[in-house]
C-alpha cells in the first residue's frame, strides 16, 4: 500500500480502555490559557512514569466559551476513576487557579459519569456561587480578580494508545513528519498526543536486565539494525518516531490517524509508515490503518 | 520609596532552604530543547500539591553544551534529597529521554553533593558508555538515533520561596509587568520561577474551614477590599500579582528579584510592589527590598 | 450605549474604495508559510508611505489548499489596478518565491477582473506546466526542487479604512484590548488589518507645518489633553488605539468590526471605544457601531 | 575538507560595498519591538526587487538600550546614501513610529556618516525636544502617549552578498541545517540574512529569455541535475538552500559565516556545503571558507 508515495505497512495499532476528562480552560488571551493548559499537563506524557496522561485537545474560539473568551480544550486520562479524579484536582489547584486570569468548564457536560473538583473552600468563605454562561459556577476571589470554576466534571470510558510510526530518512525529514502530524492531530476533536512525539520506543520487560519493567524497543532502533536480528527498520530509513494518541472514543483516534499519517506522508524524505501492537495481548481496540486509511 | 515613580515597600521576602538540581537538556535544535524541558518541568508549580517545583533558568548557547547543540538549562527543588533524586529519574525518564533529539548534562558539575539519575538500563544491553564534550555519558539506541545522557547529578543546598508583588491599575497592567518581570528574571543565571506568574496568593490555614491546610490570602484580593478588615490593597489597585523565585543561592534570587522589579515598575499603571513574608517565622532567608534595589 | 460595560460612542467608520487581490501561499509546513506571507506583507501599513497595503487573512487549513499542505491566506491592497499588480509580482517575486518551500494560488478564483503574474520566466526553460489541485499552474525548478506558482489572479473592488478606536486606563489594557481585536479579526473571512495596532493617528494637513501631507491628531493625544482645545479624550483614559481593517467587500469589515470591539470590551481597563470618520468626505463607505453591535 | 562530517567546498563567497544603518527599536515589551522591526523590515529581501535590503540583527537587553526598555537592533542596507536615508525614513515613519509603545535610538553613534531621520514634524508643534538616556531626542504626542526618537543616525560602508550554500539529502534536513544557520547567525552582531532562507538561487541573465536581467540557477537545482551539463549538485543530494548575510564589515560575515557552517553541519543528512562568487567580477571582498573555518 502506498499514499503520496510513502509505503504503508499492512498493520494495526492496538489500544486499550482509559478513563478521560475534559476541561475547558479559558483566561483572558489565549496565550495565558495555552500557559495554563501547559503547566497542568506537562509531567504526564505516560502513565508508566508519570501520575497520569494528559495534553491539549486543541483551541476553543471565545465564541464557543461558557465565558466568551478564549479557551484552550485539555484531556486528562488515567487507568482508574479515583486516580483521573485525585490528578484532575491537583492540577487544577496547582496549575491552573494559581495562574494570572483563568477560569474552567466542564467539557463534557453531557457525560453520565462525573466526578466532584471541589476548589472553592480555597476561598475560605468568601467564595460564592456564580452563573457564567449558563453553568454553575464557584467565584473565587483571588489576588487577580476572582478565579471562576465550574466543579463537576463529565468523564468517559475512552481510549489510550493509539498509535502509528513514521520511518524517514533522517531524523529531520522524520521528525519535520512528525511535527506535521501532530498539528494535523490538533485540528481533530476528542483526542491529544501527551508525549507529543515518541523518539524512544519501548518493549516489555527485558532481555537483559530482569528488574526493567520495560526497555527500548530494539527492533526500531536504526542505530543498531545491523547487531539486531529480526530489526524492523527497512533498509534507507535512518530515524522513526512513534505519535500516540489517547481519545475520548475510537473515531476520535480513526480520525486522528488518518489526518496524522496524511500530513506525514506529505513530508519529503518518508519512506514508511507502520503501527504498533502486542498481537491482540494489550487491549481490546484495533486500528486497522487499510481500513482507516481507505487503502 | 520609589523607582521609576513605583512606590516600594519597606519590606522582605522569607524563604528557605530547598535541594535543587540542574540539568541541561540539548536537542537538535533550540524549539526542541525547549518543549522538552517544558514537559519536564510541568506540574511543578508548587512542592504543595505538586510532586515538586520545577522550570526553565535558561537557553544555553551551543558554543557553552558539552555536544555543540542548543541548550535548555532547567531547575528541579524538593525538601529531600530522596524526592529529588526520584523526581529527576522520573522526569528524564518519562519527558526528556522519550522526546527527539534530545542529550542530558550534568548542571553542577563542582557540587559536591550528587545524585544517581540511571538510565541506561533502558539500552537493555546495546548501551554503551561514550564521553561527549568531556562528560562521561551513556549512548542508548532508541528509535530516532541515540538518546546521550549523563548519570550522576550535582545538587546544592538552595533557597525556594523568593519572592515579590506587583500591584497595578488593573489586570492588563499588572500582567504586563508580571510578564516583563519573569523576562528580566529569565536573564539571570541559577534561578527560576515555577508558577511562573502567581495570581492566588495562599495563606496558611483557614479561618473557616479547619480541614484546609491553605486558603486565599484575603488580604490581597482586590475584589473584596472593603470587605476584609486590614486589606492591604492599597486604593486604586485592582489587580495583584506575586513572582515566586527559586534559587540555587541566596545571591540568584537577590539578582533576579532586583531585575524583575525593576523591569515591572517600567511598566505603565503600576501602583506598588512589596513582598511576602510570615514574620520570620517561614524561614532563614531574607530578601530586604530597599537593599536589593539600592533605595 | 453599552456593551460589556464599555460606553460605545454613536459614530461611524468611514471608508473608500480599494482593489484587493488575495493570494493563498502554502509551504512544508504553517510555520513557513507564516514566515514567506510575513515578509512579503511587510513595509505595507499604508498606502501613504508604503507601496500598497498588505496583511494576513488568516490560516488555511491543509485540507482546503489546492496542493494540501498548510496555507496562509494574505491580502493585497492598492488604490489602483495597475499599483496593485506591481506590487504583487514584486511581492511574490521576491519574498515568496525565494522561500523555501512555498506555493502560491489564487484566491480569488470566481472574481472577473483579473491581473496576470507571471514569473515562470524565472525558469530561463526548465519551468512547465503542471496541475495542482484542479489548478493550471508553473513549475520552476529552484535549489529546493520545485516552485509551484498560478499567474493569474482575481482582484476585487474592496473597502480601505474601516476603522475603530479602543480607548483604556492604560497603556497595558488598551493594548491587550487591541492584541485580542486583532487575534478575534484574525479569524474574520475577507479581511485584515495592515498595521496591525496603530498608536499614531493621523489629521490631514498640519496646523504649523504647511509642507505636511499628514500630522498627529492632536485630539485623541492623551499626554496633551489638557493643551488642546476640544480633546477627544475622556477623561481617565490614558492610551489609545486605532484599529484599521481592509476588507474584500463591505460584510467583512463590518463582521471584522463586531468581532474586534467584543474582543476589546472583554479586557479590563476598557473605557470607550468610538469610530474615524471624515464627516463623509472621505469615502462613500459607513461603518455605524450602533447598527454593526446591535445595540 | 570536512567540518563534523560534511564535506566542505574549497570555494570562496564574493561580496559587494553596501551602505549600513543600524537603528535599535525598543518597546514595552520585546514582542512589540520584534512586530515593528518584522514590519519595518519586511519587503526587504534583495535589493534586485525590493526597495531596500533589511532584517533584525538581534535583541538588545534592556539594560543595554537607551530607554532601558527591550530592544531590537535593525540593519538596513542600500546601495546609494540617498536611497538608504529615503527607506530608513519611510520605515520608521510608517512601521515604527505607528507601532505601539515604540522608541527609536541610532545604532552607530561613532559613525562619522550620518544622516537626518526628521519625523519630529509629525508632531504640528506639540513636539519638543527630550534626553532619554543621554540621546537627544524628540518626543512626539501620540494617540498611546509619546513616540521617543533620535533624529539623525550614523551608516558606514558594509558588505552585502556575505554567503554559503547548504545542501542536504532532502528538503527537511536542508532546510532544518538552514534554520539552524540563520539561529547562529543571530547571536552574532553586526550582521543580518535579509531572506532569511533563499530556496531559489539567480544566475545573472537568461540564456532563453534576454529580457530577464536574472533567472534560476539551473546548475544548483536537485530536480533537474540530470539535464543540466556541469550541474553542481553533487549525487545524494535533494536540496540547497543558500544563506545570504549583510554586515556591517567584513568581521561580521566572517564570523556569521564561521557560525551559521558550524551549526548547519551538527544537522543529520547534510553533505556538502559551498559558497557563491562570479569569479571576482561582482566585488572585492572573499569570504574564503577553508580560512574562515580554520581547516
């Protein structure tokens, strides 16, 4: 299979179930709620490592805001409720309150799963509650002004692990691919890239070091394809980078796929896309590229 | 008081003590560098509610990086050395090692304290020890190339908590000072702001509600100045900004803490700038205004 | 009037004829298609001192170009056709097509006055015909591989002048109000804004200096409120700025108007904002703020 | 010869007297600074089609400016004292002086060549006469307070045409090497790329169409290497980009050409890097790489 003269491997990427929440944040520019947004997913590219998953969903105009100014979409995931409700609470306390102008709202108002995000005994009494644009709100007063929260918020059973490898000549036609697909991805609703681009693969376990829960991926090392046997780096490819996508649903990250690979594929200097998965051991979803590419 | 027409106040900032620890992260290119020193520095606003405080001090041109690329100077502060150490691990580990392009330097190379930050292990076997600019690294095959990273850290006995308020007219200009006082302070060498801008001033405890650690620090919130007895807004100031400095010694903060009024009080609409302290009782670090900035 | 608890005079924007062309330019990526729209729209404020008047429309997004990489949409503007292609040949000639990367199409492809740009001489016979995107366009080898280019381009009779002042507190809140109507016109179809903030107004004529076309506007100065009889300062502003919109058709500036001024008001520190107006002898176009806001 | 792997070409850069003037913008904030200098300089790729030659030199700290504001440094270059005093003033007048918050300071106060930079006369007599920083300037009322600017500015004898050649296995490592370059040569003073990339290089006239004064240069373009004889694009190779500098003096080209090599060849998939001349008949200066490089 080939698309804009890239080939594409006959593969799928393969996921598994996450809990995901959406907040809206929105502050007086866009740049302090990109700042905002920034601080309060950053330490989260993996859930291995880092207390949770989460990264921007993308730009909401003023006009789409419960408070009409301009907001920036972020997603959080974790494995388990009390686990996405804790780190939701702490970054929202932290990163977000604490910051020059800010405000959130629900972004999933229509969700039937919700959890409590209880901030407004920070006011210590002189919190009090506020309409903003139809939502039920905390006012806050702060050192700025008053910090306005809405503090119930729609979660969902989503999908993390969403995934496709771009194979390029050298690490900038690689990494210039990957950098395109990313902002590709940012155009597509209910999704982010936490990481946002993977340079370091990894595999399960380990072949040397027994107490290693996980080490880098061998076969998709370009360094070592003569010394690996059984490398999946094909021949003229000198660098390849992994784009994960976590989504509120599976045509979330179909969509995401498709609108990453294509953008990728644009780049001179590509030569192959692939995907990855465990052979089915992982997770129950399937990201067939074929059919998700229309090939 | 006054510079540049800014009334002063005949105050200090307590602060106290903090490990800290520097490293420098290079990438292919400085855009890189940064992004991934912004996700490992993310959530780390405040040692609070935050696993610890962390940000930018600063680019490092590629003629002073041990491999010649640009570089990204970043900051970590906990109250222990074991968190600290366990921070630096994760954060590598989980935001740098897995971003693209990027290599690991020691930041203090003369710091008699260190601390162990291994990562090979990840190589699985096809690590190998390299020395780069002088510094003894391990080269981990990962997916675009090699990951370079050195192992052991120095850290230093630093100062966390500096820190100063701007207050102004109104939100637009105390943010624009705030903004101008966090550039100025980004100039100067071994120090760093978390938040970067602090809108929600905290004191300790609450009066009303006992289960709270810290609550809004009514006394500097503008919306609510006549309702709170000894306000210290003073009249015509509506909006109020702190800058939080951490610092690997008492000079850095002292340095950053006389640009970063200087640059804000440029700004036009601000009314007053002053700084935060718990009478002594916080800390052994004293940041007296008048000293600092000579008046 | 009010909107958003800004008093809004009840005066009018006057404008004059113009001929517009746009041109899509896309690149390997938005960032070089920001970078090549930039320099060719630069030292293009107004038409007084400039060669003709250029600015940014906005994005467009890749999956709207004719060759589906990202574009930026730019405009150009001359009081008359022949001025108009000119600069745009000389614009495209040498600020786009010596950009890496770039393409450039037609954005006006329904329009029926027309004006020819044709540098595929620039080839010297390696140049040929190639169809993009259902566009006849040429292919001119340079270093980088191929410069695709249309040479045939609508233009419009379009509107110059379209106009709003913002008047705040401070420098900082006018300012930030002026950021967030440019960042709000921005996303505005059929329009831009070629200074983009204007701080100097201008009168015709002086009242000194007989040899000047064109001398501050004494009475929107706020630093000699006191000095000029008639001052169209309110009293407790401190700063003000023009915002001056061209526009394709007359819906534009008006939707462009209406966006602007609600982004303004939403900033702090907002006091009045009103429109330039030549008592009708200026132009034949009025832009009323009472019938644009609704109010 | 090789620098960090890449072949260098032992060729020399030839270049031609050009007249300079330096002219530091400073703003409220750098951002300001950078949006009037990108639009005073802007148009201003070649002085073949443009009006002028121009670019940013760099940032200039706060502490170092005039008006202790942040500041950025502009060149501009022309051919004739005449033409370079006309553009320098239609520059300012219409892209700085209508800016926000903008002051303009000479950058050359020990040049023994000047020229007068009037625009006090914008003021229609509420000008006057202001020391800021030592410099004597005029202040002119304007709608966001005063516009601060010197009146008369030193220009020297520069050197424009300063250049190497880049060429990489495809366009992303091509011109990710170029941005690269560009970012070195920024950091050092006295010089500025007026494209600030050029993916399409010139060969003086046409050998199909005489009434072209210049056309590509076939014998540096990748996609038709097969039919040109004495093509110089060596096998492996898919893209050149050329990088043109402007300085002051002749130090200045060296020491960016120096830099901008340096950083363009620490780019994976680089191969050859060369520079332009006519052999000596366009100008006396050589810029030889193999003595500028040291090897």
């Amino acid at each position: 299979m080939e698309l804009n003269g890239v080939k594409i491997d006959d593969n799928y990427a393969e996921a598994f179930p996450n809990w995901a929440c959406r907040v809206i944040i929105t502050a007086i520019n866009e740049q302090w709620a990109i700042q905002a947004a920034t601080e309060a997913t950053g330490f989260a590219t993996s859930a291995i490592g880092c207390p949770c998953e989460a990264g921007i969903e993308g730009a909401v105009d003023a006009s789409e805001t419960p408070d009409g100014r301009p907001g920036i979409s972020v997603l959080f995931f974790a494995g388990g409720k009390k686990k996405l409700k804790e780190q939701v609470i702490e970054r929202l306390a932290e990163c977000v309150l604490t910051q020059p102008t800010t405000a959130v709202f629900d972004g999933m108002p229509d969700a039937e799963e919700r959890i409590d995000v209880k901030l407004h005994f920070f006011g210590d009494g002189f919190e009090y509650k506020k309409e903003v644009g139809g939502r039920e709100c905390w006012a806050i007063p702060i050192m700025n002004g008053e910090y306005i929260g809405e503090e119930n918020f729609g979660i969902v059973k989503g999908v993390a692990g969403g995934n496709f490898f771009i194979m390029g000549e050298n690490i900038p036609a690689a990494l210039m691919a990957a950098e395109s697909a990313v902002d590709a991805i940012m155009l597509v609703p209910g999704c982010m890239c936490s990481f946002p681009v993977v340079a370091s693969g990894s595999k399960v376990g380990s072949n040397k070091y027994k107490f290693m829960p996980a080490t880098t991926n061998e076969k998709y090392c370009p360094s070592i394809r003569d010394k690996v046997e059984g490398s999946l780096v094909p021949e003229g490819v000198g660098a390849v980078y992994e784009i994960v996508i976590d989504g509120v649903d599976e045509d979330s990250i179909k969509e995401a796929t498709k609108a990453g690979i294509e953008a990728a594929t644009m780049i001179p200097g590509i030569k192959f896309i692939t995907a990855g998965n465990f052979g089915g051991s992982l997770g129950p979803f399937k990201f067939d590229l074929k059919e998700i590419l229309g090939l």
